[in-house]
C-alpha cells in the first residue's frame, strides 16, 4: 500500500458517544482504519458512568428505543446483541405522577392505555385512536423514510416538503395533541416527548409526535448493568474489529488543506492523519473551536449565535440506603405549570420555583446497581440553558435540595433525604466545562422546524470537504434512535476506502 493509499484508508472520530461509537463501527467495517478519539477518561459521552460509593449511575441517556439499530452495529461484526449485553423491557415505559396525586401508566399495550385513557377522560379514547393514525402516519415518513437519508441539498427538503405540509409539520406537538385529545392532563401525557429530546411541546414540531408511535412499535428497554453495558459491549466489538480507541485524547484542531479535512491534532501535539473526519463532538463547538475560521463559510460564530439551543438540564444523582419497590423504573413527575413552566426555561430563561421531572430508578430492574439493601437514582429537571443569568454555583445546593423534598410524597419517595447515603449534581455549567456542550445545552439544537432535516447543520460539511458530522447537533436530532441514525447514514455519503484510494 503506497503512503497516499494508506491515508485514504484511515478514518478519524471525535467523540465516543453513541454516535460517535456507530460510527467508528460503521466505517471499520467498511474497511477503514478507525481510531476513536475521547478527551474524557472513560468513553460514552452523555452515556459517561459515575461509580460511587458502591452505587453506578448513567450519566444518561437512560431510555432504549429502537433496539434494532443496536443489533445492526453488532451484526456488522458478525455478532450477536446478547452476546454482549441483556436489554429488557420496561413496563410501564413511563409513570406519570401529576401534581393532584393521579397516576398514568404509559404502556406499549393498547387495552392498557386506553383503560388508562378511561380513567382521566372517556371521551378521548376516539381522538386518541385518530392521533395513533396520525402518529403512524407521520413515523412512516419522518423515521422509516427519512431518518437515515442525508439532507445535503435544498432539493432534498424540496423532495419531502409536500409530506411535510400534507403532515402539518408546521404545528407543534401540542397543537397537533390538541386536536385529538380534550382533557388537559391527557394533552401533557400525549405532549412530552419533545422534553426527552431537548424540546418544548408548545415549539416543536408536530413531526415528532412520531416518537409515540416509535415506542408504541419497539418499546422502552434497559440494559442490564446500565446504558453503559451498552457502550462497553459496542467498544469490545469495535476492539475486536481491529478498531482503536485512545482515551484522554482531546482533539484541538481539524486539519485542513486546499479544503479538505486531513486528520486532527490533538491538544498533547499529536497528529492524525485520515481521509475521513468524523466530528461525534458538540457541532457548535466542532465549528467554533476545531475548525480555524478561514475554512468556515457557512457555520461561522455569528450563524451559530443566531441558532436556538436546547434547555440544560439539571440532574441529581443519589443512592439510599433503603429500597422503595413501590415505584416504576421511569417516572414522569409534572408539576402545577405546564405551558408557563416551559416558557420560563425555553424563552423566559429564569430557574422557576417549580419544576416538573424525570426520576430514573434503573435499580427497579437491574438491583445490581446498588449495594445490596440499596437504591439507585437519578433526577433530572429540564432548566434554562447558560444564556439565562442563573449562578449555578449559588444555587445548585439549594436547587437539589427542593427537588428532593419535592420526591417525598406517598406515591414516590417518602422521608427520601433521610436516607440519601451518597450523591452527585451536574448542571449546565457541568455539561459546558465536561462535555464540552456549547451554552450547556443538553441537546444542541432545539428541534424546532426550522432547525429540522436540511435546516441543521449537515451531515456532510458543507465547509471542509472529508468532514462528516453525527450526533444530537445534525439530522436527524438527539435520542438514541437520531444519533444511531446520524451514524448509519454515512454508509450513504462517505466513500468506500479503496476507491477512494485509487482516486490518489
């Protein structure tokens, strides 16, 4: 192999997120040379495990949709899912605890959501048949068709825009909820989706409603030994692959000539040479601080100012001393604001007094995630991102504080801070400085309409030619299933290695 055959073969990955890690998968299975770059210590991304005091915690993210995208990665290395790791189902795939003490137990199962229907508002089981129509409708072209297609060109957007208006994609989720369902807790059951992906169901758009119909379809899973079981059996196939990951690598530059990505030199100095650029990392911050501003037309700071970034998030980890087995492994808790709550976050940007959250107890399914007796936890309360002016460090204490009193009701969590043995916070400040998330958005871009498909940054860079990017900051969004997607789709646009080669 001559030397210019040989950097033709070799690909580079910023970032061992999911993304990143399919990524890494994808392309050494095309028959690249990968090396798989992480600046942290151990690899996952936001799927990061914290060990302490006997207690592990997923850093996030927690729910497994779509498993199938899973067992894709495996099987390009001739393997098995669960030769690896055991993902489970979940039952209830959520609880919805609402601030007046009634429950919602969201399932896969039609006659157990429908009864669930019945017991809020009778009259809705008829509009919530039309919205599964409409939900199937719009998942049968916005993930079946569209979600691992790349949006390169104005005519790709051309192509699906009359989908998209016969779809109504220009109302929100809620407006679209609205249509179908009358009862006001109903809409906020049927509505929150948007929040596990970064954005605000009075925003968003009505296009990812579609995620109703995806769990409907596949269901809600965990993996035994926590996301991170997954991380780690999906790095032992790359290893096994022949692949390479560097920890403790963090990129400082992508480097360019006459407009072409040919590799990254890392902050110690050390170069990478490829003919393959995969950016897993935050995008802003991939344009911002990577790519030096000559080789940026487009994704200048000024365009990326302009953009709407999604919410922080504000997340508590803690272990107790006793179990509650009472509860479900996820649980929606909603507060007395809805609409106004998420005003305050999205557009308002001020830390309210209330809150609605996301409690994760994976110890409810996988108890070795305690120490025996024990119970695992985390909390998760969406919050304005770093351009609201919060001082974290002031408030994060007395913040986590109201949170857990909060949890400390009959139907969750009684006399919960009297056994809380260890704990950890993170907040928008934390994702900025430890993941590198530009204004410590926990999603990058709000998925909005107009930061959908080909309005986001894309797939493939359209200022350095080789530079691809994957991940919650391109289409086709953040959640499991997008950043999987983002990463099977370079099996589209990235050339195969030896034709690429003999092109040198």
């Amino acid at each position: 192999m001559t030397p210019a055959q040989s950097a033709a073969n070799r690909a580079v990955v910023i970032g061992s997120g999911f993304g990143g890690i399919a990524a890494a998968i994808r392309l050494q299975a095309r028959g690249y040379a990968t090396t798989l770059l992480e600046m942290r210590d151990a690899p996952g991304g936001r799927a990061y495990v914290y060990r302490q005091d006997g207690f592990t915690f997923d850093a996030g993210p927690t729910i497994v949709t779509a498993p199938f995208l899973i067992d894709e990665l495996f099987a390009l290395g001739c393997r098995r899912t669960e030769d690896f790791v055991r993902i489970v189902p979940c039952s209830p795939f959520y609880r919805i605890v609402f601030h007046d003490g009634r429950v919602f137990d969201y399932t896969g199962n039609e006659a157990e959501i429908i009864a669930e229907i019945e017991k809020f508002e009778p009259t809705d089981v008829a509009g919530y048949r039309q919205f599964v129509g409409r939900s199937r409708a719009i998942f049968d072209k916005a993930f079946t068709e569209l979600a691992d297609r790349p949006f390169s060109s104005p005519w790709d957007m051309l192509r699906v825009a009359p989908d998209l208006v016969r779809l109504q994609s220009h109302q929100s989720v809620y407006q679209l909820i609205s249509r179908y369902i009358r009862n006001e807790q109903l809409r906020q059951v049927f509505s929150f989706h948007p929040l596990l992906i970064g954005g605000n169901p009075f925003q968003s758009s009505s296009i990812y409603s579609m995620i109703h119909y995806l769990e409907r379809k596949w269901g809600v899973h965990f993996a035994m030994g926590g996301t991170g079981a997954i991380v780690e059996g999906l790095l032992k196939l790359f290893d096994e692959m022949g692949g390479t990951l560097l920890l403790n690598a963090r990129v400082a530059e992508i480097l360019v000539r006459d407009g072409a990505a040919t590799g990254v030199r890392l902050a110690d100095g050390r170069e990478f040479p490829a003919s393959v650029v995969v950016a897993n990392s935050d995008t802003a911050n991939t344009y911002r601080k990577l790519l030096a501003p000559q080789h940026r037309r487009k994704w200048t700071d000024r365009r990326l100012e302009k953009m709407r970034y999604s919410m922080g998030l504000f997340v508590v980890y803690f272990g107790t001393a006793c179990t509650y087995p009472h509860l479900a492994h996820h649980t929606i808790v909603l507060g007395p604001r809805y609409q106004e709550l998420l005003a305050d976050i999205f557009q308002n940007k001020i830390l309210a007094d209330d809150f609605s959250l996301y409690l994760h107890a994976p110890t409810r399914t996988d108890p070795t995630l305690a120490p025996p007796g024990g119970e695992c936890f985390y909390v998760l309360s969406p919050v304005p991102n770093l351009l609201g002016d919060i001082d974290w460090h002031a408030v994060k204490d007395r913040y986590a504080d109201a949170i857990l009193a909060s949890l400390e009701i009959p139907a969750l969590c009684p006399d919960l801070r009297k056994h809380i043995v260890t704990r950890r916070i993170m907040t928008p400040l934390d994702f900025e400085t430890e993941l590198d998330a530009y204004v410590g958005s926990a999603f990058q871009f709000e998925p909005i309409l107009t930061q959908s498909a080909w309005f986001r940054p894309h797939n493939v860079s359209e200022d350095v030619r080789g530079l691809y990017l994957v991940g919650a900051g391109t289409h086709p969004g953040a959640g499991l299933p997008g950043v999987l997607s983002s990463a099977k789709l370079l099996d589209r646009v990235v050339p195969n290695p030896l034709v690429e080669a003999r092109s040198q």
